[in-house]
C-alpha cells in the first residue's frame, strides 16, 4: 500500500508544489488537501492518512493546535511532519513539543521532502539536532528536571539519550556503545516509555529542557 498524506497549508501554491513532488513516486499518494488546521481532525477521521504534512503558521488554527488536537482525539493517529519556512521559529519547537515527528523546510528539495515522508511513515523522527539545540535554548526549566529525574533512567538509558540527542539512528548508537541493534532498539523503548514521550522528538526534547543534555 503506498503511503497516504494529507497536506496542510494555506497557501495553494506550496500545497501544489508538494502535491507534484510526492505523487511523483510510486510508493506515496495524496489522500487530501487542507489550507487551514481547523479542517484537519475531520480530514483525518474520513481519510485516515499515514502522513500530515502540516505548515505551522495558518490564520484560523495553526500547526500546533492543529498537531494537539489530532493526538488527542484521532485513535490511532498519523505520524506529523511540520512543514515551516524558518528553522529556528519558536512555533515549530512548539509543535514538536505537542507531538509533532520532525520538520522539514519549505525550501527542501524534492529528494529530501520524499525522504522525510518515507522516515516518519516508517515510525523514524527527523531531527535537525544543530537546529534542535538552538530552539532549545534557554527553555530548561525546574518542572521539566523533576520530571526528569522522576523517570530514574538507568545509566545505559542515559547513554541512550545522550546519543538520541546527537541524531543517531538505533544502527549508529550500537555501534557507538558496541552493543546489538536489538538491544538499543529495547533501551530507546525504554527511555520513551520512563519519559512519557510519543516518540524520539519529545524525549529529545524533555532531555534539553531539563538540562540533561545542555544545548551547547
């Protein structure tokens, strides 16, 4: 089956240009369009798509409401990428903080837009960690260490996430600490599940806000 997306932006042009792009290969269709995140919890209960491809910023709901409200009240949610035109907006950290997969520029090119896709249909998130650590910030915060320090990581774990945090893939971290993919795979389950995060973007995130990992 090929992978279904759903676009979401308001500007006609973006979504015809994405549109083109990702029909264009055999393995990915475009199940519907969007030009506003109001629009979106309706689309996805009737289309069901393995994929949004949400903009951030949209005058009736932006991305990031739009994100919240589809974890909250799709069963079975599709995987979310956040399409944005500035990498460094304090809305895209937001949205990766609702749940949000990844993001990708508007300025991508087609090779990258179809591989972001593909990576978040297959269950990866896409990370930028330069860019994650300059959103970052500034953004530890006392509420965020509790939590932190409540979810008593093992130090393996915390290896783990030290290397999650440098955007390496389950393959590079057992290579890094020499040890089998199915074992790293069992430890980054681990740190997701202690953590509460959806996925590897949000326990990246909780690892910067509570100073685990420092964004410099």
């Amino acid at each position: 089956m090929p992978i279904s997306v759903l676009l979401v932006d308001d500007e006609p042009l973006v979504r015809a240009g994405l549109r083109a792009i990702l029909e264009a290969q055999p393995d990915i269709e475009v199940a519907g369009e969007a030009a506003d995140g109001a629009s979106v919890v309706p689309m996805v209960r009737q289309l069901r798509p393995d994929v949004i491809a949400m903009d951030v910023r949209m005058p009736l709901l932006d991305g990031i409401e739009a994100t919240r409200a589809v974890l909250r009240s799709v069963a079975e949610p599709p995987r979310i990428l956040v399409v944005t035109t500035f990498e460094d907006d304090d809305y895209v950290y937001e949205a990766l903080r609702a749940g949000a997969d990844g993001f990708l520029l508007k300025r991508a090119r087609p090779a990258e837009i179809v591989h972001a896709v593909r990576l978040v249909a297959e269950g990866g998130s896409l990370l930028l960690p330069a860019t994650l650590r300059t959103m970052a910030a500034g953004r530890s915060n006392a509420r965020a260490r509790a939590d932190f320090e409540r979810a008593a990581l093992t130090e393996r774990e915390r290896q783990v996430l030290r290397l999650m945090s440098r955007g390496l893939s389950n393959a590079e971290i057992a290579g890094e600490l020499v040890l089998g993919a199915e074992t790293i795979k069992t430890h980054v389950s681990a740190v997701l599940g202690k953590l509460g995060a959806r996925d590897r973007t949000q326990a990246v995130i909780a690892a910067y806000e509570s100073g685990f990992v420092a964004p410099g």
